[in-house]
C-alpha cells in the first residue's frame, strides 16, 4: 500500500527491534540568541558542504534528505541557514551557528508518526516537485508544537525557519486533544472503538498479499502498537488540515525497524472513534 521511508538509508545508530515497543522521548533543546540581526536569510552554502557531502539525487526526495540532515552534524551546519530565524509565541530571534546545538529530530526514535485528513495526501511523500516541507514535533501534553521548516531552491534542501507555538492555532487541535486522551486512558479509548475493528494485515504465508478481518475491543489492546504518549511527529509535505474533517489518520513508520501501523479515526456524530487499523510491519 505504502512504501516505509522510500529510498532511506540503513541507520548507522541502533534501533530496538521490537516494532510494538517504539518510544517518543524528549528533543535535544535549542539554544538560541536574543541578538536581532536584520534582512532575510539566503540560500548559500557554507564551504563545509563539500566535506559533508550528501548523497546523489538525496536532495530529490524529501525522506532521503532529512534523515542524511538528522544523522550528519557538518551537513546539518551546511544546510541550516544562519542566522536562523527562530520563532517561540510571535517573538522573532535569532540562532547564531555557533550556538547551533545538533538536531536528531526524530531519528533517535523507533518510530515516527505522520497526520493526514485524506488517504490520498499519503503519496505526497513522492512527490519530487516538493518546494517546501515542515517537520513537526506536537507536544501533546502542554498543547504546544514546533516546526522545522525546509525550502529547497536551485535543487537544494534548507531548513529555513524554526516556529513554535500553541496547537491552539492548529486546525487539527481537536482530534490532537482527543488522541492524546485516547492513547493516555484505556478506559477512554475502549469507548471510541467501533466493534468489531476492521483489521488489516500482511498475510503470514505470503508476504504479497493483504488480508482484512475484524477485531474485538480485547483484541485490540493485544494486537495494538505502544502509542505516543506525551507528543507525537508529523511531517507536512503539503497535505491540508480541517477543522471540519471527518477523517483523521494517523500513520505509524517505523526507523530501521520494518515497523508499519496506521490508525484509521472517523467522527462519528461529536465523536472520534477508531474505524480501522492497519498493520503492514514486516
């Protein structure tokens, strides 16, 4: 159905194996400079760029791309614009390189999630016309997310801008709210179940083909992944969110691990409830 992580190199970091065991734990914090420095950002690179060079066409898609930015410290450097605008609650600084501390972004993690409203938007990760893509991370438990935000000009990724602000803001704060409560209270998240749970799986005897069956509340909480907790990724390749949506989707990639889940959320009346899972992990 979907590709996991298309094109991505194998991790030169460890990863636990178990795919139901995945964990999302803090982010390196950013230093930053109250120093303003005036005029836009631009796109040049530093001379460094040749001694931390990127793989052939990894600048073509995006996946490729960010995981070579996360692991690789002087490609990070070269491709992060300094200053680097820094945006927390509307004020604007500035973040010098040599204040820069090393980003893993999400790298470090077993798995990474992704957020659409529409099925059809889960093949905007291809897309190699792509311009401009935000990698988020959503704290969940005090309402706030930050985005890394990447441009790329004359065939070169850049990140750009960082913003953090209140998931207030965000067109999906409702479903947010409430995915944090259904993956925090069991008792929460047995009620917004439909039963039976249409269940998608790899055949265990053959690998090429798909099977769909139904599971019971029970078997889901013994089939179901470890979910996030207090915050949870999300890449935005281009995809829209509403405040009116009627479908949310939140899929599960595993890093390094062949991990694959994806959650299937329809609002059934005033409610979420979980219509669908899927479970492609290999």
């Amino acid at each position: 159905m979907r590709t996991i992580f298309a094109g991505m190199l194998i991790l030169t970091f460890c990863c636990a194996c178990n795919s139901r065991k995945g964990k999302v734990d803090s982010t390196d914090q950013l230093i930053v400079t109250s120093d303003s420095i005036e005029g836009e950002n631009s796109f040049l690179l530093a001379d460094s760029v040749e001694t931390a060079a990127i793989p052939k066409n990894a600048d073509e898609l995006f996946d490729d791309f960010i995981y070579n930015y996360a692991a690789n410290e002087k490609l990070q450097k070269a491709r992060t614009v300094f200053p680097l605008l820094y945006i927390k609650g509307g004020e604007r600084q500035f973040i010098e390189e040599k204040d820069w501390k090393h980003d893993h972004l999400f790298t470090k993690e077993n798995y990474y999630t992704l957020l659409y409203d529409k099925e059809e938007d889960m093949d905007l990760e291809k897309d190699l016309s792509l311009d401009t893509v935000v990698v988020e991370w959503l704290y969940l438990d005090v309402h706030e997310v930050r985005q890394y935000r990447f441009q790329r000009k004359n065939g070169i990724w850049m990140l750009t801008t960082i913003e953090q602000h209140s998931t207030l803001e965000e067109p999906d704060e409702n479903f947010l709210e409430f995915f944090y409560k259904f993956a925090n209270d069991s008792v929460f998240q047995r009620e917004h179940i439909v039963v039976p749970l249409k269940f998608v799986t790899s055949d265990p005897d053959d690998e090429f083909q798909i099977l769909e069956t139904t599971l019971e509340v029970d078997q889901w909480f013994a089939f179901k992944p470890l979910l996030p907790v207090n915050k949870m990724t999300n890449i935005n390749y281009g995809q829209k969110y509403s405040r009116h949506a009627r479908q949310k989707i939140v899929d599960m990639r595993g890093i390094g691990n062949g991990f694959n889940n994806t959650l299937f959320f329809k609002r059934i009346g005033n409610e979420w409830k979980l219509v669908q899972f899927d479970d492609l992990s290999n």
